[in-house]
C-alpha cells in the first residue's frame, strides 16, 4: 500500500498527494477526476472548499514546522 502525504505548507494550504479520497460528512465523494495531488484550505477563505482557491495569499500566516505531539492518553 502507497503512504498518502500531506504536507502542511507555510502560509497556506495542506497538499495532500498519493492514492486517496475525501468524501463529506454523509460519506459522498468528491470527484476529483483522477487527481493524485490536491490543496486543502487551512485559512476558511476559499470560496471553492475544501480545496485552497488561492485567496489565503497576504491574509493568513504559519510557519509549518513539525514537531512531536505529547503521547497518546491511555
């Protein structure tokens, strides 16, 4: 099985790239006519979500940098 990736981008989107889907809360797929790559919004801006449309550009700011998240609560 191929890993999906996600990468969090710097002021921006979450690109999600691999062998996926991403359906809606009812469990309806999007199409995504045969893409493998996709930007999801992070900033709410988009008028075309889930998926980044650019409007976040000189409005929203992160710097994505990973880090380790405390252990799981048993």
């Amino acid at each position: 099985m191929t890993k999906v990736k996600l990468t969090i981008n710097n002021n921006g989107s979450v690109k999600i790239d691999g062998d996926f889907e991403i359906v809606d809360m009812q469990g309806n797929n999007y199409g995504l006519q045969g893409r493998t790559v996709v930007s999801i919004c992070r900033c709410g801006m988009s008028a075309n979500k889930p998926f980044c449309d650019g409007s976040h550009k000189g409005h929203f700011e992160h710097n994505a940098v990973a880090f380790d998240l405390p252990p799981k609560k048993a």
